[in-house]
C-alpha cells in the first residue's frame, strides 16, 4: 500500500494551480482607506507612529483619494482634525467643520466615482476626549449623546457623505441616526455600524493622528465592548442590524478574527473590518527593524481578515496593497 495514501502536495504544484484553487481573494476593491484631514494645516503633517500616514490639508486630502481611486480602491473613510474642540464637540455638525468641508470638496472633485463614508463620532471634536457628552459624575450620557450624533449625520449628509459610520457605540446610535436622516431627506445615505467595537489598546496611534487625548488618563471601557467577550458582539450586531444598519463592522479586525467569523454566520448584512492603527503600527515596525517583510505580513493579515468572513477591511495599508496587487 502506498504511503501516504493523500497527497495534498500534488495541488501545490506550481503558481498557477495555486491560484486557480486559491479560496480567497484580496483585490484592492475589498479596501477602504481611512483618510485625516487637518483644519488649517497649509501642507500634510506626517503621524509618526503611523509611518507612511499623514494628516491632510483639503486639497491633498482630495488628490490621495483620487489616487487610491485610479488604483481601484473603491472608497475611503474620513476623520477629521478640528482646530477649536469643546465639551459638546460642536465642530463636529458645523456646517464649516472641518469633515464638512472635507466632503463637499470630495464630492466635487469625485462624484460617485468614489465610496465617500465618514467616521460619525465626537472624539476628535471634543476638548475632554470621550466619544459623547460627560455628565457632572464623570459618565457618558447616552441619549443627550444620540441627540448630537444626529446633528453630526445630517451634518454629514449635507455634505455629500454617502456613508456615515458611527463609532461611539452609544446604545440606539443607528436608529437615532437613521431616523434623523430620513427626517432630512437623505433616505439614499447608508449606516455603516461599528457595531462590535472593542475597548483595545491598538488604537493608540490612531488617537496620535486626531490629537485626542482622553482627559484624567481615562478610557472607553464604559462603552466599547469588553474584549473577552464574543457573544455579547453578536448582540451588538444583531441590535444594530434591528436598528436599521445597511453594514456592520468589526473593530479591531486581525486580534478579532473569531469575532468576525461569527458575525459572518450570523448576519447577511454587507460585512467590514478595520485593520486599526496599532494593528498597522506592529507591521511597520517590525519592518523598519528588519525583523519581518512587511509588505508580505500586510497582504497575509489582510486576506485573514477576508478568509475569516469580511466582504471589506478598512485599512492604513490601502494604497500600498493596491499598488501591491496591481503590479
Ligand atoms: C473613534 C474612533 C477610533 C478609531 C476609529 N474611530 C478611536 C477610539 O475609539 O478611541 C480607531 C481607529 C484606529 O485605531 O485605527 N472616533
């Protein structure tokens, strides 16, 4: 008898075989590249712990994306740097905010050649640093939170926004939002729901390239999910989706790959994961040291995210996979 009786090998064969059989597949269309744009900044501020990612001024915000666009990169996600913040964060609705400006220009410029989504949150807006308004007792108000946000959308939408994403994880944001902006007359923009979003320690570097620091050495634990939990996410999925979420998200992606999966079983809805700063951060350290090849670690921790269930990865490595991939 013939030992080993199953050769796995003989599909392994040659480059060509492999690709035929390949059961997954990375194209730069599966890519959303988050994007900063900074108020009153005169040329891009580089993010140092966010190697090759910068903080736009409006007009070099614009070019990037019509460069991810001609390399197939079908949308992007925007955040912006407010020059004045406040407890409310009421740059964050202000018709002349940063983020509004932002879309109109890419608007004009883009069309719907491109995916325009934005970031929905408080954040970057806010002199304290939390996601929502704080009460006296130091806690996030909730529903006053859900009165704001649904400034923010409209806000948003006005501008050309074809997708809000709202990222506080406040409970009933997609219904408070969605109804404020079918209230406005903007039935056609769709949710995009951070819906399991978890309390990490990756986004570190994210909070470098908005300038957010959040006040006393606090965190976001009193409303983003708890990382050692994986049903209580299929709750927030299932909630949202109830809610009126046109597409759901799983934040952060590579360290939540069992996250994904599940919500993958559980929901047909269109499916996103953010590949987050710090989650890009490890990569290009590593890289810079020498001690791995990075562009290689990106493309397999991408296509993880894609093999675990993602239809899409928001990703800093957009523009650098794409052109990866295009060559
Ligand atoms: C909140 C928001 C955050 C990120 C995206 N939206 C930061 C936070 O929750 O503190 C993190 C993204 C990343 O780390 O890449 N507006």
């Amino acid at each position: 008898m013939a030992f080993p009786q199953t050769r796995m090998r003989r599909l392994r064969r040659s480059p060509v075989l492999r690709d035929m059989l390949a059961e997954t597949s990375l194209s730069p269309k599966d890519l959303v590249a988050p994007l900063f744009v900074r108020q009153g900044a005169d040329a891009p501020q580089p993010v140092p712990s966010l190697p090759g990612v910068v903080q736009h001024t409006t007009e070099s915000l614009v070019k990037e994306a019509r460069r991810l666009q001609g390399l197939g990169v079908p949308a992007i996600m925007l955040f912006g740097v407010p020059e004045t913040k406040d407890a409310q964060g009421s740059q964050a609705w202000a018709r002349e905010g940063v983020v509004q400006v932002a879309l109109r220009a890419l608007r004009h410029e883009l069309g719907d050649d491109m995916v325009v989504m934005a970031d929905l949150c408080l954040d970057e807006y806010t002199d304290h640093g939390h996601c929502g308004l704080v009460r006296a007792d130091g806690r996030v108000d909730n529903d006053t939170t859900l009165e704001l946000y649904a400034r923010v959308a409209l806000a948003q939408a006005d501008a050309g926004a074809h997708v809000v994403a709202p990222s506080g994880m406040m409970d009933g944001q997609v219904a408070a939002i969605r109804a404020a902006l079918d209230g406005g007359g903007h039935d056609e923009v769709a949710v995009l729901a951070y819906a399991a979003k978890f309390a990490s320690a990756l986004y570190g570097p994210f909070r470098d390239a908005v300038d957010v620091t959040i006040a006393g050495g606090g965190d976001r634990r009193g409303y983003q999910q708890d990382y050692r939990n994986r049903r209580e996410a299929l709750r927030e999925v299932a909630l949202d989706v109830a809610e009126g979420a046109d597409m759901v998200m799983v934040k952060p992606a590579v360290t939540y790959l069992d996250v994904v999966a599940a919500v993958r079983q559980a929901v047909d809805v269109p499916l996103a994961a953010y590949h987050v700063s710090g989650e890009y951060a490890m990569v290009k350290a590593a890289a810079a040291n020498g001690w791995v090849d990075g562009p290689a670690v990106a493309v397999e921790q991408l296509v993880a995210v894609k093999r675990a269930g993602a239809d899409m990865v928001l990703t800093y490595f957009a523009g650098e996979v794409a052109e990866i991939l295009a060559a």
